[in-house]
C-alpha cells in the first residue's frame, strides 16, 4: 500500500533517481570528476521528475516555445 501511493505521488521523481542510479556505476568507476556528473544527473533526474510530478504537463512548453521564435523570427510567421 505504501508503496503504491508512493509510486502514484513520485513516479517522475522516482523514474528520473532511478535512471539516474541505473548510469551511475558506469561513471564512477572513471573517478572523481566523474562521481561529479553523476551527481549532477541525479540532480537533473530528480528536478525533471519534481516537474513532472508537480505539474502533470509537458516537459517543454512547445506552444509558447513556438509563440516566442514566431514573433522573434519571420520565417516562423
């Protein structure tokens, strides 16, 4: 049970760790600076996930990205 809801509340936050811990060991065996990227993936992993989690949208706004380059750009227009 505890497990479920944990899952229905966190899969974002828990796919994007999960991910992340899954590509670790490939990194830290390559030594320091490279436990540092690991860090900054699981770091990434977690925020996208959070995003997704608390939002339920899309990644990247792609209507307002489009907005944007087609006032700024002409051949958007």
């Amino acid at each position: 049970m505890f497990w479920k809801q944990l899952w229905e509340s966190h899969k974002g936050r828990l796919l994007g760790i999960a991910a992340a811990v899954f590509l670790c060991p490939i990194y830290l065996f390559f030594g320091f600076w490279n436990m540092l990227f690991c860090a900054l993936l699981l770091f990434i992993g977690y925020t996208i996930g959070k995003q997704k989690d608390l939002d339920g949208g899309p990644l990247l706004p792609w209507g307002t990205i489009w907005e944007w380059l087609s006032t700024r750009w002409r051949p958007f227009k």
